[in-house]
C-alpha cells in the first residue's frame, strides 16, 4: 500500500517541488466533511498509480503558510506538481474518475 506523507513548511520543498515523481497534494483540514470524502478517492489512487504519482497531504490548520502560498481558498484543494511546477488543480469533493482523468497525463 501506498503511504501518503503529511508535508509541513520543513518538507514541502523537498518531498513536493524536489520529487522526481508528480506529486498530488491533497490541502485538507480534520473539521471539513468533503475533505473526508476525498480522502478515500486519494486513497484509492495513491494505491492505483503506486511508483508513478506520490500523493502527499497538507493539513491547512497546522500548516498555513503552505495554504497561503499556494492561493487555497476552499479545501479540499487537489493540486498536482511536476517538477516543481502547479500543473493543475481540483477543487471540492471529486470522483476517482475525476481525479484519475487529472493525474493521467503527468505520469511516465
């Protein structure tokens, strides 16, 4: 199984925007319902596309410089970074369909 990291301001550098893979960033807080809603859609494609997408957390209550910089107005926010670089963007729950269709295009 796939194991999705918490980031902090200390390791978004190096496991996001450092990261030879695409990363999904999952922006979520423990109070948001549709946040719990994704979580399983991540989950369930953390687990499909393992050794070619990390898929990684950040909880915008303990980390909100993270927030900040990246512009989140609503969570859930699904962002995908390659090679340092915001390719896209999701906001609000999704389907794994969805979320599939998003991330298909950065993969090797």
């Amino acid at each position: 199984m796939a194991a999705i990291a918490d980031i902090t301001q200390d390791t978004f550098q190096a496991e996001v925007l450092q990261s030879d893979l695409p990363v999904l960033v999952d922006f979520w807080a423990p109070w948001c319902g549709p946040c719990r809603l994704v979580a399983g859609v991540v989950d369930e494609v953390a687990q499909q596309y393992d050794g070619q997408l990390k898929v990684v957390k950040v909880n915008t209550d303990e980390q909100p410089g993270i927030a900040s910089t990246h512009g989140i107005r609503s969570i859930p926010t699904l962002m995908i970074f390659m090679n340092g670089e915001k390719m896209d963007q999701l906001v609000g729950a999704v389907s794994k369909t969805t979320l599939a269709k998003a991330v298909e295009p950065f993969l090797s």
